[in-house]
C-alpha cells in the first residue's frame, strides 16, 4: 500500500466514524462539506483538463446534493424545505452544465450558493432545538428548524 492510498483509507475511515456519532445536524454540515470539497476539486482538474476525474467528482458533488435533497422533510419544512429543493436543483443542474461546459464560473457560482446555505445552516447550530437533538435521533432535521 502506498503512502497515498493509506492517507485515503484513514481519511475514509475517520470520516465513517465522524458520522456514525454525528448528531442530525452535524451530518447535513458533513455533506455540505463533501460537496464543497468535491467541487473544490473539480475546479482543480477542470483547470489541468483531467476530464474524467473533473466528472467524477462534479458526479460525487450532485450524489451529496441529491442526498440533502432527500434529506428535507417537505411536510415539517414548508415553503422552507420546497426552496431549499428547488435550489439543491438548481445547483445540481449548474453542476452539469459545468462539466459539460467545462465552466469554472458555474462551478464557482454553485459553491457560493452553497457556502451560503451552509453559513446559514452553520448558524443554527447554537439553537436549544437542533442541540437537544442528541446522536441517538434517527430523525434527519428538517428545513423548518427555528
């Protein structure tokens, strides 16, 4: 095994622990996170013209997007939780539109929609009910916390 395999074994195996004690909230920060990190690094082989792994990982970035979209609880959440699915999307539609484009400037309009849901997310982070949300919850917070 090589150095890098090894360092992303780890990485994996960390990340798997992460979530496996991660309270609701904390998961949906997580995948925000592995979005933005995909997209990151999509940037980066779009900018070498590595286009199979510029896909995969604009493909890995709308999986997590689909994976929040499924995550929002349309009842509890409202007109809240109906934006946040149009707008996951939107993003993932822009996402395809990059990699087929090769679009550095959708890739980065994606991520600062992204960011910006995520700082609001991050933000709530402080309120009594996501924090009385303990590890044990099996129950994915909706977009209608307070």
């Amino acid at each position: 095994m090589n150095n890098k395999s090894a360092i992303q074994q780890y990485t994996s195996s960390s990340r798997q622990a992460d979530a496996a004690a991660a309270s609701p909230h904390r998961l949906i920060q997580m995948l925000m996170e592995g979005a933005l990190e995909k997209i990151a690094i999509a940037k980066g082989h779009m900018e070498r013209n590595e286009i199979a792994e510029k896909g995969k990982s604009i493909s890995w970035a709308i999986d997590i997007l689909e994976g929040l979209r499924m995550s929002l609880d349309q009842d509890a959440g409202g007109e809240l939780a109906a934006n946040l699915d149009s707008l996951y999307e939107y993003m993932s539609i822009t996402l395809l539109e990059a990699n087929k484009d090769n679009s550095l400037a959708k890739l980065d309009e994606t991520s600062r929609l992204l960011k910006s849901i995520k700082s609001a997310w991050d933000a709530i982070a402080d309120d009594p009910a996501v924090q009385a949300m303990g590890t044990g919850d099996t129950t994915i917070i909706s977009a209608s916390v307070r």
